[in-house]
C-alpha cells in the first residue's frame, strides 16, 4: 500500500450522492474523560449485523465504564453510507460505524471517520498485510480489520463422485474439464454459474488473477478495471458460458436457490461465510457440501482473493474517539471479542492468533461433515491478495457491473465489454469529482 495513497482524495469532495435521511442516535457529548475520571462514556454503534447485540452486551459487562448502545441502520450498504456522509456535517453521527472494506475510501475523502494510529500503535501485530492494506491509506490505520473472506469453491461431492470425480478442481483449466463431464453426464446439470449480481464476486477473481483495478502515483489515480488479468477472468467465464457449462443465473435470484436445491447447480464458487447463507439457499442440502480451495490459473498457486468484508471505524463526531477505538479493537483484536464474534455472528477473523481459537474448530453446521471447514479457510487466507486500495467511488464501478454485465449476458455480447463500460463508467464518475485520472495499464 503506497503512502500517497489517498492525497487526492482526501483533497476531493462529495464522492457519494449523499442522502437526506438521518441516522437513528447521536454520537456522545462532552468532553472526553481523563484517565482518572470516573465518568462513564455512554458510545453509540451503529451495526447490521445479527447477533452483533450479544457482542455489545459482552463488552458493557466487561467494560462498565465504557458502554456501548447498539444501532441498526434503517439501511445497509451504501444507503448507509450516504447518511453518515449527510450526517458528519451535522455531527450526528455514531461513535463507531461498521463499513465495508471496499467503502472505506470514500469515507475517509469526506472526513467521515478517524485515524486510529495514535490509539491503537501496535494493530499491525496481529494481522496479515493484506488484512491490513484493507484499512490502511496515505500510511495511516482507519479500522480494525473484522473478518476476512477468501474465496473458495463449493461442491457437492456426492454428485462429483456419481460422475466419477474424485476430487475438486485445482486449476481453472480443470474445473472447465470438470464442468463438462458434470454436462455430459446430465445435461440439466452445470458446475456452477457466472453472476452479474455480484460486482465483489468478480473483483475477488479479478484479484486473484493479479488485477489491480486502482493504484495511485503522487496525485494520480490509476483506473484499470479493464486491465489484462480482468479481461482473462471475463474471457474465461464466456467460454464456460458459451459452451452452455455454467449458468448465466445470477446468485441470489429465485431460479438459482431452487437449482442449487435440486442439484441441477453442483458447485458454487463462493466465499468462506458460505455456509451462512446456504441454509436458505439449498436447505434440503445439508451435509452434502464440501468447500475446497478454489482452483488455481497456474497449478501450485495459493493465491485468492476476497469477497466481502468489513472493518468498524471511529467517526470524527466521536467525542471520545479513544474509548471507541478500544471498543473496535477490543472486538475485532482480542481473544474474549473475536470468540464473541465467532459464536454470535459467525465472523471468519481476520486476526491472524484469533483464526487459531477453539471456537473455530467446529465446522458450521451446514457444512458438519467437513471438520477441518474452519482450518480450510485459515490456510485459504494465507493465499489472499486484494486490490492494493479500493476507489473512492467504487459504488459507481459496483453499480456499472450489474448493468453492464447483465446487459452483456441479456444481449450475448462480450463480457470484456463490461468491463470497459466498468472502466469509462469510474473514470467518467472520478473525472467528474475533480481527481487526476491515468488510464495506463498496470
């Protein structure tokens, strides 16, 4: 991660199309306590996730001094996003906000949230370079990284096994055979699907081939989202499309889950909270699954990339910025808030030592046959690599990805193409805020 990472935009301004809503609740008032006071500091965190209530009673228990009320957000996502960059203006923001990585940017650029440095000096010690290149700009720490997200590959074994595959595909080169004789075999059945509802789907592939869809240089942005190792992943997934192997039904849509269900999908390449989501997805599945590493361009190769993933950042309306960093990173860096996390909100930590707990060594239970489930992810986020910085309007990419490749699979026009309406699309949008742009390739 370059220092000068973020010296443009920190200088831009209104990078979201900001909202008019209001959070729910107010960061705290007064004056923060000195280390002797006996004040109680009321913090305000604002949180989507479910089960994250359990977590904040564990550390208001521990922490009488410091107690935290949880908000949900009448949105998620950039909805909420929007709102706290309204809002910080107002100074009605919450002390401590969950963000997605990939939303950090733009956040920072609006001054929406503080740096953690002078508060938590030593955050590096516990987490991978990648896991921290996620909250780190201009060589300054804006999180603490929750959780990390490798992609994987599902399977279902026991219908690999019927049409005589042993094993998961390694390589790309081999889950395009495999894809094949899973069709050959039965028609209606297709290893997997490309999805055009998942812009951090693709970018996670687009990682692992080696893309980096932003750098920077100085004061300049680099934009290369149709860069070679992008237009290699789309390349790919057209051939498997084209030659009717994979599905062009998006995750998530109706269709998909009942496919999923009935086994007419038999692989899916997803992220390790996987088995979060497919209870709902293919219910009638269960134990039936097994995750593998995902398969490699080059065999031999380890590496990743992400999808999803979030961090919690102390807002500049905090009045007591130094008790809610220790609330953060109490959370996302401790043995007794990263446990928390795992049993109540099923969080893969990023924390190198918190991937190690005992907590961690029962699979989920969607996945109970695979007892070494957890122990796959650890060695898969060893392998992760990630953009070297996320943009600062990556909304607009995401949103450019779901039309232009929707619209390319609708029309059956090359899926390359996307990506350069992606690129003309970000470039376009950044251009338009006042950043200096590069098209260069990487």
């Amino acid at each position: 991660m370059r220092k000068s990472t973020l010296r443009n935009v920190i200088a831009a301004a209104g990078i979201l199309a900001v909202a008019g809503a209001t959070l729910t609740g107010c960061s705290s008032s007064g004056t923060t306590p000195s280390a002797n006071s006996n004040k109680t500091v009321h913090l305000t965190f604002t949180n989507w996730d479910g089960g994250m209530q359990t977590v904040v009673d564990t550390w208001n228990k521990a922490n009488p001094k410091i107690q935290v009320k949880l908000i949900k957000p009448s949105g998620t996502g950039y909805t909420l996003y929007n709102k706290l960059i309204t809002n910080n203006k107002a100074g009605t923001n919450p002390d401590v906000t969950e963000v997605e990585y990939q939303a950090l940017p733009a956040l920072i650029s609006n001054k929406v949230v503080v740096s953690l440095d002078k508060y938590l000096p030593n955050l590096s010690t516990d987490f991978s370079k990648s896991a921290l290149a996620q909250v780190q700009f201009q060589g300054k720490t804006y999180g603490v990284p929750q959780n990390i997200c490798p992609m994987v590959f599902f399977y279902r074994k026991d219908i690999f096994a019927k049409d005589g595959i042993t094993t998961a595909p390694t390589t790309w080169a081999e889950y395009a055979a495999d894809a094949a004789i899973i069709h050959a075999k039965n028609p209606k059945q297709q290893i997997g699907n490309f999805t055009a509802a998942d812009p951090g789907w693709f970018a996670g592939l687009a990682q692992q081939a080696g893309a980096n869809w932003w750098t920077t240089s100085g004061n300049t942005w680099n934009v290369a989202i149709n860069d070679a190792a992008s237009v290699k992943v789309a390349d790919y997934w057209q051939g498997l499309i084209t030659k009717g192997l994979v599905s062009p039904e998006p995750n998530w849509s109706a269709q998909w889950s009942t496919d999923m269900n009935k086994g007419n999908l038999v692989g899916w390449v997803g992220a390790q909270w996987g088995p979060n989501q497919l209870p709902s997805i293919a219910k009638d599945t269960a134990g039936k699954w097994v995750a593998a590493q995902l398969p490699a361009w080059t065999a031999g190769d380890n590496t990743v990339g992400i999808w999803g993933g979030e961090t919690e950042a102390v807002t500049s309306n905090s009045k007591y910025p130094a008790q809610a960093a220790k609330f953060v990173n109490w959370m996302n860096g401790s043995t007794e808030g990263i446990d928390s996390l795992i049993k109540n909100v099923q969080v893969f930590p990023a924390s190198t030592p918190g991937q190690a707990l005992p907590s961690l060594q029962t699979p989920p239970p969607f996945m109970s046959n695979q007892a070494d489930y957890n122990t796959l992810m650890a060695t898969a986020a060893k392998g992760v690599r990630t953009f070297q910085i996320w943009g600062p309007d990556a909304n607009v990419t995401f949103d450019s990805y779901s039309n232009a490749f929707g619209s390319a699979l609708q029309n059956k026009t090359p899926l390359s193409g996307a990506l350069t309406a992606m690129q003309n699309a970000t470039v376009g949008d950044m251009k338009k805020i006042g950043f200096t742009v590069s098209t260069n390739a990487n």
